[in-house]
C-alpha cells in the first residue's frame, strides 16, 4: 500500500472516531494524519498547497468549536479529496 493510499484510510479512520464520538482517541489520530497529509501535499503544485492550506484551517476551526461532525466530514471528504487529488 502507498504512503498516499494509507493517509487517505487514516483519513477515513479518524474520521469515524469522530462520528462515533471518540474525540480524544480521534484527535490524537490527528495529530499523526495531518503530519502525513503536510508531508504527501509539501510537493504538490501550489494551488493544491493553498486548498490544504484553507482544508486544515477549516478543520482546525472545528475542533476548536468541537464540532467533531464538521472535523469528520472534512476529513472523510476535503482532505481525502485533495489527497487523490495529488494521485491523479
């Protein structure tokens, strides 16, 4: 399995922490993805560097309001969007 495909499945996994309300063992699945996902998307064009950009501060923002859905849905959907993105 390729680093790329196994950040989209801990995307997908942490994601479903959070909808089944393990915030605590979500976030610090977090912590692990978006370091993966910072260093998959460090060589990707600059448009896709910017939509990371705004991806992550849109998910922090959740889980500073914790919104764990909201945090869910942006990584289950924005993040491994923008991950396969990079694939193509």
């Amino acid at each position: 399995m390729s680093a790329l495909s196994q950040c989209v499945d801990d995307c997908r996994q942490c994601a479903g922490l959070f909808r089944l309300g393990r915030d605590v063992e979500a976030a610090l699945s977090m912590v692990d993805v978006f370091d993966e996902a910072q260093r998959l998307l460090s060589t990707a064009p600059r448009d896709i560097q910017l939509e990371w950009t705004q991806v992550l501060t849109q998910m922090l923002a959740c889980q500073e309001r914790q919104d764990w859905l909201g945090l869910a849905d942006f990584m289950e959907y924005e993040l491994v969007d923008l991950l396969e993105s990079v694939q193509l």
